[in-house]
C-alpha cells in the first residue's frame, strides 16, 4: 500500500519525536523528560506533540516497542552463523546502542520495564526477544559450543546482565572508560564464560 505525502509526512515526524525522546530519556533519565521539553526539541507545537502521542507512557511505550522490533529482525538476520556467533553479534549490538546512545551513566529505568510489561504488544516483543536468546542458548548447547554443564537459564540471565552492565562500568570505575574497549570487553567475558571447555582451552 502506498503512502500518499501527508501520511509519510506524518510518519517522519512520529518517528523523528520518537526519537527525540529517546535522547532525552538517555540524558535526563525518564521522570526527568518532560513532554514541553521534548516538544521544544523537535520545534513542535505541544498541541501537534500531544496529536500524535496523548502521553509520555504512550510514546515512551511505542519508541520502545519499536526498538524491540528491530531487534527481532537483527535476530532474523543473522540466522546463518552459529549460535555463538549471533549471541556475540547480538550482545555487541545491544552495548553498540548504549555507547551511540550516551546512556552510560543513567542505566535501565525500572517504570519504562513496568509500562512494557502492561503492554499487551511490548510485551509480547519483550517475550519473543528472551525466547529468541533461549533458544539460541540451548542449540549452542546441542551444537558443542556452549558449556553443558551451566545451567540454561542462568546462560541466558548472564547474557542479559552482561548485556545492561555497561552503565555500571561507567558508574564504578575509578578513573573514565574507553565505552568501545568496555562493551567489547562485556562480550569476550560472556563467550569465554560459557564456551565449551575444550574450546576455552584451546583458544
């Protein structure tokens, strides 16, 4: 189906204020993100903002929905490596956004998970991405590549944490960080944590 000009116009814009916002809950955190200043950014009106997104929630939801879509398809793409190789890419992938992001020194906001989780949709992307990363924990496993003897489940905890913890890096550390050297660092901890042991020693 094809857009006519106001209809992409108008989705340039949902897109553009998505976007925004996301720079301002990775500035200021998202109790601190105001939908004045968020308006003020884009160079909107606060009645056009309001047009498109009738709340904070609901644009906070929608940006968030949109980034766990992309997600699932960064998933879809990489079908043909091993599952070490996806988990690696994926993991990358996710630390790459933080550092592009700037969000190193607010880390996750605990209300923006609690909207998720009481979004029917949200949540369904927030189940199908975890059942993606399950799955490619387990088939590591059948292929030889991760470790049979950890725990499937505490393989994935550890992806997830590891994949979130670059905020604490920059908050603990006694002197600043290089974010690239830190995210790549979080990737080898995780591959070198759950490989196979043979694989561990020969590598």
């Amino acid at each position: 189906m094809t857009l006519t000009l106001r209809e992409r116009q108008k989705q340039a814009l949902r897109e553009e204020i998505m976007s925004a916002a996301q720079e301002l809950v990775a500035e200021k955190g998202y109790s601190a993100m105001s939908m004045d200043e968020l308006a003020a950014r884009v160079g909107i009106s606060k009645p056009t903002l309001y047009a498109h997104f009738a709340t904070k929630e609901e644009l906070v939801v929608e940006a968030a929905t949109r980034e766990m879509q992309q997600m699932v398809a960064l998933i879809e793409s990489q079908a043909e490596r091993s599952p070490m190789e996806q988990l690696r890419f994926i993991m990358r992938q996710i630390l790459q956004r933080q550092v592009q992001m700037h969000t190193l020194g607010i880390g996750p906001w605990p209300e923006i998970f609690r909207l998720l989780c009481a979004n029917d949709e949200a949540f369904r992307y927030i189940r199908r991405v975890s059942d993606d990363i399950v799955a490619l924990v387990q088939r590591g496993i059948a292929q030889g590549e991760i470790d049979p003897a950890l725990d499937p489940e505490a393989v994935v905890r550890a992806f997830f944490g590891l994949a979130s913890a670059l905020h604490k890096w920059h908050i603990a550390a006694p002197s600043p960080i290089d974010p690239q050297r830190a995210a790549d660092s979080l990737v080898e901890i995780f591959v070198r944590g759950v490989r196979r042991k043979e694989q561990v020693d020969s590598s």
